[in-house]
C-alpha cells in the first residue's frame, strides 16, 4: 500500500511508492531500465490487452466508447504499478512528529495508439483530437468521487523524462489533496485577483500578444508561448484565451484547436530538436468545495529536460535557465512549425 | 548580465544566465557535454590556475591561508560560466505583469584538490576537514555584505547531478534573497516552534534516536538519518544535536565529527554504490535582518539521483519515493561503513 508521509522540516507531503520497487532494479545502476519492446512483449501493444488491468475506458477510432472486446483507438487502464490505490481511505495519522496517510487515490494510463509507437509526435491530428477528449472524458468521471480534490493530466516523453514503458501513454492522476504547485498557482492568482479584480493569466495573454516577444502560435482560442520566467530552454505554455478555471469546459470547437496546437508543439520537439525527452501537464482548477477556483485559469505546461536541475535548484527551488524566452521564441518562430 | 524574472502565474523568481549558453551546447543533442580531461585541459589541475579567475581564498595543506604563487590544497575562485555576478543592483523593476532584477549574487567554486579527483569520496578524511573549513571561512567573509541574504553551500556529483567539470568541486552561491524552499523550512519551522515551543528538528532527532528504524549513524556531535518523508532512495541527512541556525557557529571539534560523517557518507555512495551521481547542500540560517532564525537548525541533506523526477513530480511538487527510508536504512546498517 503506498503511503504519503510529511515530516515537520520540508512540512510537504511525499508519496512512498514501493510497488514501483517491483520491476527489475539495482540502485548500484546508475540509469533505470527501461523496458523495451526488442526485450520484452510490450504491454501496450494490440493483441496484448489482457496484460494490462482492467480498463477504465476503451474507445474507437471514431471516438465513440465501445466494449471490451472491440478494435480499439484508445484505452485508458490503472498503472500496473500504481503510485496511489483507489482502495484506501484519505485520512492521516500521527506518527511521532509525522503525518502518514494510506496512498488513496487513481493512477490511470492512457494507451495513445493500439500500434507500438514511441513518440506522440507520431500520431496524427485526429489521434491527438481522442486523447484530449479521453482527458475530458476521464476528467469529468473521476470529479464524481467527492474525496478527490485534484486531477492531474500529464504525459512522460523518453526514459529521461521517466517515461519507463516506451509505448506512448499519459497518465492520469486524482489526488485527496492539491499538491503544492498548483496549491501555488492557485492561492497566488487569487492574491492577484483580489488585489487586481483581474486573472493574471488574461492579464499575461493581454501584455503577450501586444509586446509580440514570447508567443510562438496562436489560433483562435489559443496562445502559444515562452513563458517570461522560463524554467528551462523552450518551456512552452498553451494559453486558452477563454477564461476559464477548468479544462473539462472547453467546447468541442476548442479542443480541436487545443489539440491543433499540441500537435505542432509535439512535431516541434519531435523533429526539429530531434526528439528530447520532456514532460507536459494540464494544470486546472481542483475540487476543494471550500475555495472558489473560478478566478484560477487552466493551462498546458510544457517542461523539456534540456538542462539537468543541479544541488542549485534542488537546494533553493531556483531555477536556472540558459536560455531567453526571446532567444526561443525567435528560433521557434523562425522554423516552418508555427506558420499560422 | 544574468537576470532574476519572476512571473505572475508561479510567482517565483527564476535566474536567466545565459552565460553559461556560452559552453558548446546543442539543444539538438540530449546529452549535455562534460569537459573530459582527456579532450581538454583542466582548469582546476594544479599548474592551470591562470585558467580560472582570480582566487578569493587559496589554502595548504595545514590549512593555512597562502598567498597566490604558493602550494595549494584548496583554491576558491569565482564561477567562470557565473549564474549570478557582484558588479549589479539588488532591486527589481516591474515589466508590464512581471518582476526583473540584475542577477546579482556570487557564485564561487570551491576546488578540492590540485590533482584531478573525479569523486569526493576519492578525498581523506582530513581533506575533506580542510573542505569543511573553506566553507565555513567563505561563509563568514560573505555574509559581511549586508547585501546578501542567504548563502547556499553546495556539491554535484556527477555529470547526470549537473557537474559540468569532472574535477571535484564544491560551489557557493551567495543571493540577496531567500530561496524558496531555505524559506519554507524556516516559516514552517518557526510555526512548529511558535506551536509547541521547541525546534522541529531537536524534536526529530530526538525521536529518531529512540524510535532507531531510520538513523544509521551517530557521533557525538551529530546524527546521520534516512528522512522519514524521504524524496529520493537513500536521501540521507546529516544533522548537529547542537541546536544552532548557523552551521558558521560550529566548533573545531564539531567541524571534524561533521566531516567525519560526510565522509563515511560519500564513501559508502561511491563504493557501495558503485558512485551513482548525487547532489548534497547545507541548509543554514539567512541574514534577513527582519526575521530572527534563531528557531532553525541547520543541516546537510544530501540527494541522490537514483530515480528521475517525471511528469507527476513536476507537475505538483509531490516527489514519489520507489524505497522506504527504514529499508535503506537497514541497508546501510548491514554494511560496515557505518559502523560506530
């Protein structure tokens, strides 16, 4: 059973998985395995179905939900080796001068392709088009559980990014709680709304498209860019344009767009950085009845690992970034990707 | 000139130092090159000291400040490829919703050895108490700039921990600020204290030391622990039983327990281990004049890279740890290297 645990000097919570412990590892290796399709059958794969638990939701190519037994587009199954479990109870203890927790919550998988591809670059528009409508899809299931309080939707690219099946998947996970990132965004855009009576988002979008230094696309409800206070080199925001604090409100009309740009972002990486490992996550408002998130205004990160995080940024929370936002934009929008 | 920026989304100062873009670097290749002796000179070699910029602390092997023709053990310059420089103001000016502040700071390298070590470990014990007192002389000549406000002493090992140069080093970072997570251990720890009227962490250690599952070494001065809400496997810190805020204030004989258990550390990571790449730094108290720290202990917490950091942990700051820290525990424990 999978435990979170917070101490009383970082005072945050930590998830103790050791299931994950399972696979085949040797701490004395420096790289983890991955596990890899000339080596093993691949889980993921048509025709392997029944190695993977029971799925939570299987469509068709046309997008439609169908039964177990049907050809499949897409399939969303819990982690073999979850991180949280759904049969637990989101109650803490006191330990000594701790707190511990059972690991309740979902991990869910979402399979992208029945083929054995490794890059999401390597499905077409409307393959990107299902998988936003599973994240909708799933989204709107688990936000019945009234203990969940978050739902993150993110997606591992490569075995550096801690990809560690090379099949195309992105995972979903609902949280009993709102971890401190988006705890973060949420409470400090409140703090500028009531100071402001504006949403720093719309505010960013406003002073973005005018200074015309940052976004690298924009179609009509959404803003591609640099964020000013880059991270890491090509950080990429997807802005919707359209207030609104949750993700699972856009219209069909704009996930299309949503998908139209993570496509061009995803072909980006793919083929003119030549294939780095990243990681994107859809942060959106939580669940928590007792704080109005309306003011809170969904997005896309997008974190590439071109640079490694060093004792710098793991002791201060710093980041440092080698690169301009400018000097990114500019590279990106001189390329063929982001031509409207 | 590297630059602070902090947006209005994160509402967390990043560094933007393109400086060190000046490497050869190629978004393109995943891999960020480590100079090799074998292709280059060293720079940190003895006889190469022209090679790096001028000293602000060199020392023998006695532990005697020396002047700059004599022999070295210890050689303190500043960073080369700097994150931060001196020669800039420490006050931010507003650009349309964001914040911008000169890259003010110091960013200085500590260098181990004159000959070419590649691993702390590869260091005597009484090397690595001459280290121990560079720190602690730096520590105090920088923190007589009041423009300074928190100083971060800390180590890479490995090129997949960040170490851009193999020859062992050490780097100090010395900011007008206070990091973020420096200032979440020290806000949520003056809150325990106003709470319960003791220090967090005497409280941890003295419950560690009774409840005897997580500790795995201990000397007079000192105890070595597995984190109970551990981030990473073996993540590992070194704790004084001393209540202090400032590791500056520690004795001589202090200082020698202090490298003592740092290097019964290392050692173990580099030859139980097998050397994994791992990132350590020591949390002491800021400079603020406003806050009194008086409340905070400070520590060593050393992070291996033994897992990567995915999509979830970026996405939420939740870290998920694939080990207990009582299995890591025993393990270190059924070794000799930390034997009383």
């Amino acid at each position: 059973m999978p435990e979170y645990r917070k101490d009383i000097i970082l005072d945050e919570w930590v998830i103790i998985a050791t299931e994950r412990a399972k696979r085949p590892e040797n701490f004395k290796e420096q790289i983890i395995k991955v596990d890899n399709k000339a080596l093993n059958v691949c889980p993921f794969d048509r025709g392997n179905e029944s190695m993977t638990p029971p799925e939570s939701l299987r469509i068709d190519n046309r997008g439609n939900e169908v039964g177990k037994d049907s050809p499949w587009q897409v399939r969303v199954v819990p982690n073999k080796f979850p991180a949280l479990v759904p049969n637990a109870q989101p109650f803490s203890q006191q330990y000594g001068p701790y707190m511990v927790m059972d690991g309740f919550g979902l991990h869910e998988v979402v399979v992208q392709s029945p083929e054995h591809i490794t890059n999401i670059s390597e499905l077409s528009r409307w393959q990107v088009e299902l998988i936003i409508s599973v994240y909708i899809r799933r989204l709107i299931a688990i936000k019945k559980d009234n203990r969940i309080e978050s739902v993150i939707i993110m997606l591992n690219q490569g075995k550096e990014a801690g990809a560690s099946l090379e099949h195309s998947h992105s995972q979903i996970f609902a949280l009993p709680l709102t971890p401190p990132n988006l705890m973060n965004e949420i409470s400090r855009t409140r703090n500028y709304f009531n100071q402001n009576h504006r949403c720093a988002m719309c505010d960013i979008i406003n002073f973005e498209t005018k200074e015309d230094k940052r976004v690298v696309y924009e179609n009509k409800e959404f803003v591609m860019l640099q964020p000013y206070a880059s991270r890491n080199p090509f950080e990429t925001w997807i802005v919707p344009k359209r207030h609104d604090s949750n993700f699972e409100n856009i219209s069909a009309q704009e996930a299309n767009s949503f998908a139209q740009c993570l496509k061009v972002l995803v072909d980006f990486f793919y083929i003119d950085l030549n294939n780095p490992p990243f990681n994107y996550y859809i942060h959106t408002g939580t669940l928590d009845g007792t704080k109005d998130n309306s003011h809170y205004h969904w997005h896309l990160e997008l974190e590439p690992k071109l640079s490694i995080k060093a004792g710098f940024e793991i002791a201060t929370g710093i980041d440092i970034c080698i690169t301009t936002p400018e000097y990114t934009a500019d590279y990106m929008k001189a390329g063929d990707f982001f031509k409207a």
